[in-house]
C-alpha cells in the first residue's frame, strides 16, 4: 500500500473510534444510574436532575432539526 493510502484508514478508523467513544459518554451522561462502569473506566456519581435533563433532550431535539 501506498503511505496515502494507509494515512486515510487511519484517519478514518480514528474517526469512527472517536464517535464511538463520544456518543458512549453522552449515553452514559445521561443515565440515571449512580455508579456507571463502562470496559476500564468506573465512577460514581450524582444523577443528572430533571431540569437538566429536560434542557438537554431540548437542545439535541434543536441540533437535529436544523441540521434536517
């Protein structure tokens, strides 16, 4: 292979691994739970409250309609 060529899967396997994490922790973000445990990493935490909740499915519900 060329070093383009392997430039561009690299590139492009750090992008879907970089999404995958992402959309993970905002999952997890927003989970009710209090002790969150996801491969090596574990915490515990306060729960998110209601208001933030709320304002935060607003604002993904916003970021989706104008992308649309």
């Amino acid at each position: 292979m060329e070093g383009g060529t392997i430039i561009a899967i690299i590139l492009a396997s750090s992008t879907a691994l970089g999404g995958l994490i992402t959309s993970c922790f905002h999952a997890m973000s927003l989970s009710r739970c209090r002790k969150l445990s996801c491969c090596c990493v574990s915490c515990d935490r306060d729960v998110v409250s209601e208001d933030v909740l709320e304002r935060d499915m607003i604002r993904e519900d916003n970021k989706e309609t104008n992308q649309s």
